[in-house]
C-alpha cells in the first residue's frame, strides 16, 4: 500500500470520461427515472446514477429545487448523460409519454414526499411526475421504488400508515440503511438489486432457493479443524444472480476467509455438523430448489478433543469416518425439491467427468461438472450435464446465469404468468 505519491501517471485506458465500468447486462434496455427530493443524501445520487449504468440502464434525473441545494446540477448531468429535469415545462416529462420510463426510484425519498404520495398531493415537479407515475404502475406499465432516508425523530404512525398505504398499491419500498439513528441510503449495489428485482420478469419470483457454497469444516479439536480450498464465489455468483431475478434466494457459506460483497441472504455454517443441519432443515420447511456448490467434507476425525490438543507431539494420528451425504439427506427431506448438482474431478477426462456426473441424474435434473483444470481463480469452465445432452458454459457469470435459465424451466405457466404482473 503506497500512502506517498511517487508522480506516476495513471493506467491507460480506452474509457471515456463519462463511460462507466460495465459490472452486467442486467438493466440493458431499461429506462430509470431517477427522482431526487431534497434531503441531505441527495448529494450521493450521481453515485446511484452511474451504478444503475453500470448495468445497462438508461437513467434521466427528476430533481426539486431543494434537491438542488444538495446535490450539483452539473454533477448529475455527468453522471446521467443528459438534463436535469427541474421544472414543469411544455414537454411534459413528468408524464413521459414519448418516452416511456421503466422504473421510478425515488432516491432520497423525504418524510414530506412520502406523505404527498399518498395523497396525491403534486405541487412540485417531483411530486406530479410521481402522479403520473403511480398511475402508470397502476396500470401495470411502470415500477415505482422508493428509498427513504430521514432521521429516526421522523419516523411516527404517519410515515408508517403513509408507507403501507403505498406498499398496498404496489410501490416497493427499498429498506434504508439503519446507522447513527437514522435512515440512510443503502448501498448502491442493494438499490440497483432493488431495481433489478422489481423489473424482473422471471418466473423464480418468490420462490425459495437454497444455494450451498464454500468449505465445511470437520473439527479436531476445539482449535483446529480440517478445511479444503474452496470458498464458494461461484455459488456467490448463483446466488447472486437468482436474487436478481426475484428468487428468495439463501446462500448457505461454510465458514471459510471470504464473504461475498453482493447484497444477498446469507447464512453461515461454522462446521460440517452444522452445513447438515441447516440444509436438512431448510429441504423440510419447503423448496422450489436446491443447489448444492458446497465443497463438502467426506470425512471427519472419528473423536474430536474437547479443549486444544497440546502442542509438540512427534505426530498427531487421526482416524478419520466417512460424513454422511447431504444431498442425500436434503433430496429425502425435501419432497418436490428441484436438485441442481454439482460434482468435481482432477486428472480425468471430459469423457470420464460426464459419465461419473450422469450417474447423478437419477435424483438431480441437472448436474454442473468441473475439472481441476478448468478452475484457475475467477476463470472456470462447466460441464451442465442433464438427461438430454451437455452443454459446455465459460465463466462463473454464465455458469449461474445457466443454472438459473435451468430452473426456470422447471417451473409452471401460472409463475410465468404471475412474475408478468
């Protein structure tokens, strides 16, 4: 870490000023009105702005003259790629009729405009675009997000009866930050997740899906533990992706030196003991799916010592027992569970890895096989091995996006037909 410029000039690179780095294709298509009142977290929505870019949207700034206070006009329009709109004009783009807006964020979201939401009070730029907006969500043709911020001595019955009178319509409030008292802007990987949720159209809306990754640690003694390589980006990266797409989706994380910076449900299983568990758990309560990326332990130490092994012994011998299998155990707890698979080899051949990953197509409709040589870092090639053929997938992005296409054929005309709505 340098704390000293030594007057090195910057990297090249091939991006312009304005471009930002692209992080997915998401939101490519989509057109976001993003509506700033005035509130002092105003002066974070060039942020928001250039997030919602990064994954392909399309973003036009709505901002009152207070927002205005906060938050640079010029500041915005970088971060936008075009005019602010402050003002009621003959154009009408707070009704954008020629230019239909896909979402609304409304970002920061004050106590007062919350309050004229819900009562159809539009006496500003902000608030009458938030008129035609909710009345176009009502139509089915817009979502409407709202992201409030405020501080805790706001937050009364009339804040709450006004939110719940909105949830009731269909607006989605995107829950707020809670630090030092207050309501604050999330992140802006939560809003554009936010954002991505509510524009989805896939038929995984609101179904549980269970996602295992990582280790599963085996104790030896009340210190030590056996642990192997794996630290779970892929399922990060599976799990990430069905949350976009609507999924109440869990990931499951064997405990292990990495987290996943993505907003998501996590869970963390300390030891192999406790991965069983939860999955079993989990199966019983109920799942659309199950998949199950988790490099599991196949053995444990047959006695773990309480207390710490003292140090300095010539040799420590362990006799080691076979865990059980719980994929197994979650396929038998879980009834109509969809099963996505996933099995691992070193040294073999593709030929070999496909006929040693079809013996589990006899519970599982899908099973995801790698080779050792094939997974260097972020970089990693699959096998997705089902009962009609296989299909060769680059790259942990793609590897989800695969598993997630996988499930959604899986599920029924009236899910297709409810995550239209």
């Amino acid at each position: 870490m340098k704390f000293d410029w030594d007057y090195t000039a910057p990297t090249p690179s091939d991006m312009g000023d304005h471009d930002v780095p692209p992080a997915s294709t998401r939101l490519a298509g989509k057109r976001v009105a993003l509506l700033v009142t005035g509130g002092i977290a105003a002066m974070k929505t060039p942020q928001i702005a250039r997030a919602l870019r990064r994954h392909g949207a399309e973003v036009t700034a709505f901002a009152s003259a207070d927002a205005l206070r906060y938050v640079a006009r010029e500041a915005l329009e970088w971060a936008c790629l075009g005019q602010v709109v402050d003002a009621l004009t003959w154009r009408a783009e707070h009704l954008s009729d020629n230019a239909p807006f896909d979402a609304y964020l409304v970002a920061p979201a004050t106590h007062n405009t919350i309050a004229k939401m819900a009562q159809g009070i539009g006496d500003t730029l902000v608030t009458s675009a938030l008129i035609s907006a909710l009345g176009r969500m009502e139509q089915g043709r817009t979502k409407v997000l709202v992201a409030p911020t405020m501080h805790g001595s706001m937050h009364n019955a009339q804040l709450v009866d006004n939110a719940k009178r909105l949830a009731a319509q269909g607006v989605r409030f995107i829950a707020p930050r809670d630090a030092y008292g207050k309501h604050n802007l999330p992140d802006t990987t939560v809003i554009c997740t936010a954002v991505g949720r509510a524009l989805s159209t896939s038929s995984l809306k609101g179904k549980p899906i269970l996602v295992t990754a990582g280790p599963t640690p085996v104790p030896i003694d009340g210190v030590r533990r056996i642990v192997n390589r794996f630290r779970g980006r892929l399922g990060a990266d599976i799990a990430e992706e069905l949350t976009w797409r609507g999924a109440d989706a869990e990931l499951l994380l064997g405990d292990g030196a990495w987290r996943p910076l993505a907003p998501m449900r996590l869970s963390i299983a300390r030891t192999y003991n406790e991965y069983r568990d939860m999955v079993v758990a989990r199966a019983e309560q109920g799942l659309f799916a199950g998949i199950f990326s988790a490099g599991v332990a196949d053995y444990r130490p047959k006695q773990v010592v309480d207390g710490k092994i003292v140090s300095g012994s010539a040799e420590l011998p362990l006799l080691l027992e076979p865990t059980e299998k719980v994929i197994d155990m979650a396929m038998d707890a879980g009834g109509a569970m969809h099963t996505v698979a996933f099995k691992y080899l070193e040294n073999v051949s593709e030929e070999e890895l496909i006929r040693v990953a079809s013996k589990r197509l006899d519970r599982a409709s899908l099973v995801v096989a790698t080779r050792g040589e094939d997974t260097k870092g972020r970089e990693q090639r699959a096998l997705m091995v089902r009962r009609d053929g296989v299909t060769p997938v680059a790259g942990k992005a793609r590897i989800a996006s695969a598993i997630a296409d996988h499930l959604e054929t899986l599920t029924t005309p009236e899910d297709t037909r409810l995550a239209a709505e």
